[in-house]
C-alpha cells in the first residue's frame, strides 16, 4: 500500500506509541535514513535503513521506563517543491493505535493522495516515566520526506535532553 506522507505520519505516531519497532522500521524504504540533529544521550545522529532504525529501537524501547501514552499532531505542514501548500492538522495517537485526525487543507495543487512529499510535524508526546508512572510531556519537531509510500528521510528533532532533565524536578 502506498501511504501519503501525511499517512506515514500517523502510523509513525502509532508505531512510536505501541514502541513497536518493526511496525516503525517497515515504514521506511530500503535506503531510508533517521538522522537525529540535535544532540541526544544516545550518541546516534544517523540510521541508516529499516535493519539499523529496528535495531536500534528495539532495544531503546523494551528497555524504558518511558511509557508512550499518546502522540499529537499539533501542527502538520506540507511542503512540496512544486506547490504551495498548507495543512493544519490535530492528530491524537493513543495506547491502543487509534488515531483522530482533523485536517483542514489549504493548497492550490496537493493532492491528500500523492506519495511523494514531505511534511512538518510539530507534536507533543504526552506519557508516563519511573516506577511511580510520572507523567511528562516531550515537545518535537519531525521532518518526514517520503517516495512512493515510503519514508526515505526523517530528521527528528526532539527534546530529548529535556525529558532527562525532568527526571531531577
């Protein structure tokens, strides 16, 4: 099935929330790459391919405290070289993968239906952390460029020092 990069972004956003890996991975196209811009306590600034970003998000995943309650959209944007358009989207994603979308679509020449593009994806993650389950929220800024139905590139920029740094408040 060939998704809409703007149908990549809400089974990324389930994938995330169910911290399944292979469901993440096979979102990607064989010579896809998830680059990590902003320093992350990891190390990692690129993945290379659906093997390296499965390898390693399992891993990462199964062995958090981190429990991923849901992931929302505030704001979706689509940016295509040979149009000018503009989508503002609310997208919740919940524990049990069912997504609600609202999209309102502003453009002269996007079709929801085009395979190839990228979007901006402002979101928030909303979860719990630790043994007493205490709640956080992570700001995150996503840039997925997708062909033919599939993720080639995503620079994922989120605030990862800053849920390190909750943990101490």
């Amino acid at each position: 099935m060939n998704l809409s990069p703007e149908q990549l972004i809400g089974r990324y956003h389930a994938a995330m929330t169910a911290a399944d890996a292979d469901a993440f991975a096979d979102l990607y196209a064989p010579d896809g790459v998830h680059e990590f811009p902003f320093f992350n306590p990891y190390g990692v600034t690129r993945l290379e391919g659906p093997a390296q970003i499965r390898d390693f998000y399992r891993p990462l995943w199964s062995a958090t405290d981190v429990v991923l309650d849901r992931v929302q959209s505030t704001a979706l944007h689509r940016i295509d070289s040979h149009t000018d358009a503009h989508t503002d989207a609310h997208t919740d994603t919940h524990t049990d993968t069912h997504t609600d979308t609202h999209t309102d679509t502003h453009t002269d020449t996007h079709t929801d239906t085009a395979t190839d593009g990228t979007v901006i994806d402002e979101l928030v993650s909303m979860g719990r952390r630790g043994p007493d389950g205490r709640p956080f929220r992570l700001a995150g800024l996503v840039i997925l460029t997708a062909r033919e139905g599939k993720i080639v590139n995503v620079r994922d920029y989120l605030d990862l020092m800053g849920l390190a740094a909750s943990e101490n408040r």
